[in-house]
C-alpha cells in the first residue's frame, strides 16, 4: 500500500467533508451536500447501505488481495470510479478538470455529465479517449444526435442514459440560495464568497463556471428562472424504449442506463440490448419517498447479473461501503459526493488524495476478511 500516498491530516471522508464545509461558499456546499425535499432518503441511502455486514474468514490461507477489475473490455485498477456531477466547477474551480486527470492516473473510470463544468472535448483530450459520457436526454432529436456525434468523435468508449431525471429534483436549499450559473449575487451569496477568500480568487483566476458542453446551444447570461426554462425545454428527462431504440443503433460503443431502481427497468435494459445498468437513484436527489440504492440492488443482481452488468452508485462513501457494495452484488461502483469533498477540501491534490484513501480501505477490508479478488466479495456476504 506504501505506493497510494495520502495526506494524513485527512484520512477520512468526513474530514474532507468538514474542510470542504468551511472552505466554499454556502450555496455551492449546500448544492454538494444536499438531497431533496427533506433528505429522507439521502439519509437512507448510506444507513441502509451500512447495515450490510462481511464476514472474515481468518484462517484461511491467503497470499494477496488484487482489487483490479475487468468492465467493458478494459481492466481498471479499482472497482470504482468517479460518478457524473453537474456543476463541479461552481463547487470548486476546474474540479472536473483534476478528477479526469486523478481518474487517468489511477486507471479507473470518470464519467462526465452533460451539466457539469468541462467540455466533452476537454475530458476526452485529459484522459487520452477514456471518459465516460452521461447524457441528458434531448428534447430535440437533431440536439441528441449533435452531442452523440461529439462524444464519439471524442472516443468516448461507453455513453451513459440518464432515466432518473423525468422531472429535476425539489431542492429547497438551491431555491433558497437562487442557484445559477454563475451564481445569483444576492447579498447573502456575497457575504459567502467574501468568506471564502481562497475560493473566489481561484474561481476569479479560472473564469466563471459555465455549462461547457452545452455552451454552443445556450443563450448567454441566463438567470435561475430563465436557466429553468432553458433546461426544461432542452432536455425530455424522461426515457422509454422508443427514445432509447435510435440511440442503441446510432452509438457505436457501450451504453449504460444510469437510475435504475426496480427490477422492471432492468428487465427493459436487457431487452433493449443495453451493456449496463447503474442502479442509482440519483444520490437521494429526486425521489426522497424511494428506496435507498442497496434495497433493488442484490435483487436486479440475482436476476439479471448474467445477463447485464449491473453497477452501483449513490450512498457509497468509503472503502468499505464499495465492500458492502460489491458483496450485495455489484460488479462495479462509482461514487461523486466523496470526490467533490476531496477536492473541495484539498483542490488539485483532492483527486488524487480520494482515490487513494479508497484504495487503501479496500484493500484493507479485502485482507481482513480474506478476499483475493473483487469478484470474492458475495462469499463473505452475511
């Protein structure tokens, strides 16, 4: 483990997260940190997750724990990766920029959102063609075919359909805050970022913050109501198989259905021919009266896991909750709050520093409980 450096003076996520609270503006963590409606089921999410329990077999005989792990055709370092976050660089300057490049260093797969803060061309060109793509499905199938065409000009090897979003999430924190891009100077907002000296002159040093991807198709200087709008009419959140159909034909690489949540939408994934499902709900962000992810997982994996890859994010916090993931039947995991903390807390070092702390979790959990290799993890499952 003496090859994974971390600074030691924040080992773990909730030291990361604390620093982070402190050292950007309140409106920016509370877009992080937030869930919707009351956080019923952000809460959920990781309690319900964290009642999963390992059993260590001590006296077996073990040589070595190996965590890397086969998906689509390539073999990454770690079972996990980092999970598509909108608006990354309001959170901290160039934020997507450094976890592309944490995530090409250390091998494991980063998935760019539609509405983050970095251009599909800039995320191809920082991981030399291996950044995953999430989509925001278009109203507009002449928008769609726009933006799959750059994602493949940019050799992105798998696009990722985004089916949670039929309707954005009611957050009240961001109403509250008058959440834009760039942010609503209210008075409020100001005295925050006067409060964050380190935060406003590196955000002033890089630019505002903008959506780069969907940039071209903007009108410029838009308000949060107008934002709305903007969004609202772009974007038919809501998927069915006649919206996916032309997509499987025209994608030529992998397509992964990101929000799944029940055994039904993974029995259609199959049927469409799609690689992979991401059960997700969105990091407690849309249906604070849905199940917690870990609930449909070790069912959609029992029941579909030879015929799909099934994929987990949402609640996963640390080493041992991708354990507890992968134990409950995932094949992989992908994580976004960790990260944002991580470089919100510690900027161009956070990427770098995150990925780490999880590599040494897990292979921790891994020797303790005497798993040589991810795919071992069911076996220690209580």
């Amino acid at each position: 483990m003496s090859e994974w450096k971390y600074d030691s003076r924040y080992p773990g996520i909730d030291d990361l997260r604390n620093k982070a609270k402190r050292r950007i503006p309140r409106f920016a963590f509370e877009y992080l940190d937030g869930g919707c409606n009351e956080d019923v089921n952000l809460d959920r999410n990781t309690r319900e997750l964290r009642q999963v329990q390992l059993i260590p077999q001590y006296l077996l005989k073990h040589t070595q724990s190996d965590m890397r792990t086969e998906l689509f055709g390539h073999m990454y370092d770690a079972p996990f990766g980092i999970a598509p976050v909108g608006l990354q660089g309001l959170m901290w300057p160039k934020a997507s920029e450094i976890l592309a490049k944490s995530a090409f260093d250390h091998n494991i797969p980063f998935i760019l959102s539609t509405v983050t803060t970095m251009s599909i061309e800039e995320a191809s060109e920082i991981t030399e063609g291996r950044a995953w793509f999430q989509l925001y499905h278009p109203a507009e199938d002449k928008l769609r075919d726009d933006i799959i065409r750059r994602a493949e000009a940019a050799e992105c090897p798998v696009l990722v359909l985004l089916c949670d979003v039929p309707t954005f999430g009611f957050r009240p924190r961001d109403i509250r805050n008058g959440l834009a891009m760039p942010p609503k100077m209210s008075l409020s907002n100001i005295l925050q970022i006067m409060g964050c000296p380190n935060w406003a002159l590196r955000t002033l040093i890089s630019g505002q913050p903008n959506f780069e991807t969907l940039k071209p198709y903007m009108p410029k200087g838009l308000d949060l109501k107008q934002l709305g709008m903007f969004m609202n009419q772009t974007f038919s959140g809501r998927l069915n198989e006649e919206k996916i159909a032309p997509i499987r034909d025209m994608w030529k690489g992998k397509i992964v259905l990101k929000g799944v949540a029940s055994e039904e939408d993974a029995e259609r994934a199959v049927k469409l021919g799609l690689d992979g499902i991401i059960v997700s709900n969105h990091g407690g962000r849309q249906l604070d009266a849905g199940q917690s992810t870990i609930k449909p997982l070790q069912s959609i994996a029992k029941k579909y896991g030879n015929q799909i890859k099934v994929m987990m994010d949402s609640g996963i916090r640390s080493g041992p909750d991708i354990a507890r993931t992968l134990a409950t039947g995932a094949e992989f995991t992908f994580l976004g709050r960790t990260f944002m903390y991580s470089v919100a807390a510690l900027g161009s070092k956070g990427g770098n520093h995150a990925i780490s702390i999880l590599k040494t979790q897990l292979q921790q959990v891994m020797e303790q409980v005497c798993c040589e290799k991810v795919g071992d993890f069911a076996k220690h499952l209580e």
